[in-house]
C-alpha cells in the first residue's frame, strides 16, 4: 500500500461524525463600513501596524513624490518598479532625475514601487498578487517598499476582498501563483522580546493611497 | 529528533536551576500575556470567532479524507505536486529526494515545526545538504545547535548576551571589536549573513500554517519576511504540512487567521501572511519553478473519533504556553521533544507513545488556563487527566504513586474505613502541629524527600475534626 492509501485508510477507519451543528462565522462589525469611513479606518490600522500612508489625489505628481521620498529618507534617487498600466503609465519622463527599471527585485535593490489589488480596512492590510508586471521579490527585497493603492480598492472585510479575488481569476482557477497579505513593515521580537523593524523584509511600507 | 522525555523530572530540575534561562522566561511571563489581552478586548467578536473556528475544524477532521483530496486535486490542477507521507521517515526521504533531484546542495528554510518533528535538517546535513534556518530565533538556536523552545518564539529560552556571544563565534570573518551591544545590530548582522544565502540557495523549505482545498494553496503567517523570500527566491519551494492543517475555502482560513495573531503576539494581522498556489506561472518573472506539498500523518490519523480528536484543532499560536505556570517555570526543552508546555504535554505522548512521555501529563496543575486562552477552545486539561488514567491502568506511573493511589483507593471504596481513618489522621496532625497550627515538615515521613515541600512554607493543620464531624456538629456549610 501506498503511503496515500495508508493515510486515507486510517482517516476512513477512524473518522467520526462531528455532530456539532453549523455556526455561522461573524464578520467583525469594525470592517463593514463604507465610503470615507472605511478609508479612515484603513489608514488607522494601517499606521497602527507602523505603515506610512500618503494620500495623494493626482496620480500625475506620483513620481514627484517618490522622489521627495526617497530625498527624505537620504536614499539614492533609484528604484525598481512593477510594469503594470497603473505605475507604467505615470509620467516618469518628467523626472529624469530618478533612476527607474522594471522587473523583479534583486538584492542589490533598495527601493521598490509596486501596485496592489486591494486594500483591506479591517487590519490595514495590503493584497498584493503575484504576476509578470507585479512580481512577488519587490515586496521583500528591497528595504523600502512603497505600494499605490487605489482608494476605490480598499474592501471592509477579508470576506469581500477573496470574494473579488475569485471574480477577478475565472472563479479562483487562475488563482496567482502568490497572495501576500502585508500589514505593515517587517519586523521580529526574537531578541529577548524586543521589537526591532526590519528583519528580513522591508524596513518601512510607505503606501500611496490614490484618491481615484 | 531523540526525545529525552523520559528526564522530564531532572530537565526541570535543571532548568528551575538555570539563572540565565529563568532570566529568559521572564520575558514570556510579562509581553505575551499582555498584549493577546489587549488585542481580544479590540475585538468583540472574538468569542464567537472561537466557536466558528473549532466548528470549523471539528467539520473538516469528521471528513478529513474528503478535504486532504479536495485539496490534493486543487494543487495538481495548479501544477504543483502533493507528497503523502505516513511517518516521519517516509517524509524526510521524500524531502531529500526532491532535494537530490533539483541538484541541490544549500536550503534555506522558514519556521517549520513539522520541519523538527521529522529532523529534517540533521537528515539533510548527513546526506551532504546545508540546511540553513532564516527567521531570526531559529537561526540564532541553529548556530547555537539548539532545538526550538516556543511554538512562535523558538530561542526565547535566549538572553541578548547569550545571542552576541553565539555570533561572534559564527560569524569570524566580522571584525572581532565590532560593536554588538543594540539588538538592532545583532539583527543587522543576521539580516546581511542571511541575505547572501538566501540569493544562493537551491530550494526552499517552509511550514504551512494552513492548506486552502478551495484553491490548492499553503499559507504561512511570519512577521520577518523570511519565509516568504524561502518560498520565492528558491528553485524548489517545499511546504511541509500535517494532515490537520486542511481548511476547506478561504472564508474558512479568514476566520482562523482572526484568531491566530491576536492569540500568539497580540497582533490584530502579523506581518505577512501568503497565499502558495502551484509553481512560477509561465510569464512570470519570479517565483520557485517547483511546488511541492508533503503531507504527513505520524500517527495524527489515530486520534480521530478518541477523546484526543480535539488537539488536532490547534492551530500552533502557543498562547497556552505562554499562560502556563509550568511552561514559565521550566521553558520549552525540559519537555524533551519538539512540542512543549501544554499542548505539548497534551500531543507528544499521541505522537511518540506514552512510554516515553508519561511524565508530561503530570507537568500540570490542571489550573485551566490553557483551556482558558486557547482560541480552539482545545479541552487540554480533559486530555491530561485521559493520559494520567491511562498511565495508571497502564503501570507507567512511579511505584510509590500508583502504591499511594492504591492506599487512597482501598479506604475510599470502604466508607466506614475511610471514616475512621480521616478521623484518626485528622486528631494526630493536629497534635503534631502543636499550638501554632501550622506543620513545619511531614510528619513520618523522611525528611529528604519531604523537604521541597516545607523548606521554604508551612502547611495549615487539620483543625482536628474531620468534614463529617463538623457537619453533624451542625457546623457544616450552609448552615
């Protein structure tokens, strides 16, 4: 017998009706919100989670304010961005003081720009998806990681956030390869409980939060 | 990993005498606790979260087989490969197979408890393969050839000093007269030794805080990042994962994902919390070009439909740990083996046999409060009192404790006996106590092994009547 039939016997063999009768799971009533609260909240938590958030209302001064950015943090004036039609097509042109490539990350990064596909307001988390023009290694290499979130995509609740997840992947079978759920920078307590930012991801997440 | 279990009584002893490692667990005493009081009072659903997330799994476990398919299809259909495993041996061959294949000779690896309980690494290592641990405790308690001590904090058993200690002896080629008095350079330090490795490694080994039948995908929750940049940077990504670890749709994984973080670090979301599905997709530009599950039994199967069923709801947060008296007093490793405090009291004996383990049971004061805390609202001080009887009916238990036990017994089954004993007990202890009413050692007894009871508080005496007495007296309660 193969080990797979050997497990599935012995499940089949000892499994017992549960019995117990069906709860419906609550939704916490903090992320049912909607409009101007539910940004308000995302930004809270977001920030409670040690997340910077800038909002902006014109994607066109975007680039501006990565570079502003990047002078406030005393960085080189370079970075990696994902290649998708939202930060593609942003005016980088008229910046040409701020060095840009596209494609993944790599350890010599210490900046990257990326987009997410959602935001969600219950924990001020950010649902970023893996795919050829947002690749997953921007999220983790470089130290800084900045993220445009558009403001029409901050969802309440996990609940809605997987609902369109499904919609937008043919019912979840092009599911992408990665879902990273990110709610604030990187961070460990493994020395004797002290909390130090920046262990092996990002030591800061500025989000961009577009007013759209 | 070889139990030592068995010392449980003299690992304890050891530990109690361990300055520096009590020194350590004061800090799991004060921070925890706090902060997963502070996170459940934010949010007023948490109660019935608990009920949702243990009926949850109480359905899945009824069905197991069911879902482990579900999920095995899911993942096929995405392009990854499922691995079933019965034991631990099983796993580790089939892990060092894939290795073998991918031509690997460097593995990173994010926190995986699985990853201990089949001592993957050790088996690696013999077979001419680097495993190298990423998050920060792992890989302070790997240089130091420890074993974790906490489900989430694995070297909090690890003082600051003991940690600048262990890197200046790893890492020689720093220079010697660097300055490592901030815990922010001993994380630097690591950081920068950890980076290069994880740009060489060849494949990726990770946990799974939970398998999705829905979409086929491993989950693993991590503050630091590490796991993520395993399971990306590699060739080969590898999740380990028991069979307990199945939900069956991501409305499901929400609910035990509100409970998880709030429960071990007080978080309302750790950091990162990542969704695998399958391997690189064919236009990606990053991403392992492999995907590939192990699911192991180890004897997990044979709790379903017993009394033990319930441990399998857990989700490893370690919140009983660190509300456990006896989990503060003595640390992870006196339990011997990979789980420790009481979930580890509660499994280990399931999962490597109550020879080896039966002391653990007994390393309880049944005080509840891990029952309390437990956000699967998991029965653990039911399940030790089911091991104790068992260690009983099975002779496991010390000489003199099933001898007391009998004692106890033959006058309790005997009303009348028991009666005039109590009765006879009762007037002599007080006596021995004297007119200060309090026993300063026990009497007839040898003071050797009695000591630890009485060196350091004395014991109120029996007022010289016993409980039937007093109540016929008219001064029984509630009169």
């Amino acid at each position: 017998m193969s080990d797979r039939d050997t497990i599935l016997a012995s499940i089949r063999n000892h499994k017992r009706p549960s019995g117990a009768p069906l709860v419906t799971p609550p939704i916490p009533a903090r992320g049912q919100v909607e409009g101007a609260e539910r940004q308000a909240l995302f930004v809270k938590m977001a920030t409670a989670a040690s997340a910077t958030v800038e909002l902006v209302d014109d994607p066109e001064i975007i680039p501006e304010l990565v570079g502003q950015y990047l002078a406030r943090h005393n960085l080189p004036s370079r970075l990696v961005l994902a290649s998708d039609a939202m930060i593609a097509n942003l005016p980088w042109a008229d910046h040409p003081l701020i060095a840009h490539r596209t494609g993944p990350a790599t350890g010599q990064d210490l900046v990257a720009l990326t987009s997410a596909f959602a935001g969600v307001a219950e924990t001020g988390t950010l649902a970023l998806v893996s795919g050829p023009e947002t690749p997953t290694t921007l999220n983790f290499l470089p130290e800084y990681s900045l993220v445009l979130l558009s403001a029409s995509a901050i969802r309440g609740t996990y609940e809605e956030l997987w609902r369109d997840l499904r919609d937008a992947t043919n019912d979840g079978h092009d599911w992408p390869r990665t879902v990273n759920l990110v709610t604030g920078p990187s961070r460990s307590a493994d020395i004797e409980q002290k909390l130090l930012m920046g262990a092996h991801g990002p030591r800061k997440l500025h989000i961009l939060l577009l007013n759209d | 990993m070889q139990p030592t279990s068995h010392r449980f009584i003299d690992n304890a002893h050891d530990a109690l005498n361990n300055e520096t490692l009590q020194q350590a667990l004061g800090n799991v005493r004060v921070n925890f606790i706090e902060k997963r009081r502070i996170a459940v009072e934010a949010l007023p659903e948490f109660d019935d979260l608990r009920k949702a997330g243990r009926e949850i799994r109480d359905r899945v476990l009824s069905d197991l087989d069911t879902h482990l398919l579900a999920f095995e299809a899911r993942v096929k259909e995405q392009g990854g490969q499922v691995h079933w495993c019965a034991d631990a041996d099983s796993a580790r061959k089939t892990v060092l197979r894939i290795c073998q294949e991918a031509g690997a000779r460097r593995v990173t690896k994010g926190k995986t408890m699985i990853g201990e309980e089949i001592g993957i690494n050790e088996y690696l290592e013999a077979n001419h393969i680097e495993p190298i641990e990423t998050d920060l405790g792992e890989y302070i308690i790997q240089l130091r050839h420890e074993t974790p001590s906490h489900l989430i904090a694995p070297a909090v058993h690890v003082t600051q000093k003991q940690v600048e200690e262990t890197f200046r002896k790893a890492h020689r080629d720093l220079d010697p007269q660097r300055n490592l008095d901030e815990p922010s350079s001993l994380l630097a330090e690591a950081r920068e030794k950890l980076r290069q490795r994880f740009l060489s490694a060849d494949v990726g080994i990770t946990g799974a805080n939970f398998l999705v039948a829905e979409t086929g995908s491993s989950v693993i929750v991590t503050n630091e990042g590490n796991g993520d940049l395993t399971q990306t940077l590699p060739r080969v990504h590898i999740a380990l994962a028991s069979i307990d670890k199945v939900v069956p749709t991501l409305d499901d994984l929400t609910v035990l994902l509100r409970l998880l973080a709030r429960s071990a670090t007080g978080q309302e979301m750790s950091v990162y919390t990542t969704l695998s599905t399958g391997p690189r997709r064919v236009d990606d530009h990053d991403g392992p070009g492999a995907y590939h599950v192990v699911i192991l039994d180890n004897g997990r199967s044979k709790l379903l439909g017993t009394e033990k069923q319930d441990l399998l709801r857990c989700i490893r947060c370690g919140a009983c740990l660190n509300h456990c008296p006896i989990y503060h007093a003595v640390g992870g490793h006196a339990y011997g083996w990979v789980y420790g405090g009481p979930i580890g009291a509660a499994l280990t004996p399931a999962l490597i046999g109550l020879e080896e383990t039966h002391h653990l049971p007994n390393a309880s004061t049944l005080c509840g409060r891990c029952e309390q805390v437990c956000p699967m609202q998991i029965p653990i001080p039911n399940i030790l009192r089911h091991w104790r009887e068992e260690e009983l009916r099975r002779g496991l238990a010390p000489v003199a404790m099933r001898r007391g036990i009998g004692i106890w017994a033959f006058f309790a089954k005997r009303p009348v006996l028991y009666r005039l004993a109590t009765r006879i007990g009762a007037r002599l202890l007080r006596n021995f106590a004297g007119k200060t009413g309090r026993l300063t050692r026990v009497p007839l007894a040898p003071p050797a092994l009695t000591r630890g009871w009485t060196d350091m508080r004395d014991l109120p005496a029996p007022s010289g009547k016993t409980f039937h007495a007093l109540y016929r007296q008219g001064k029984g309660a509630g009169r």
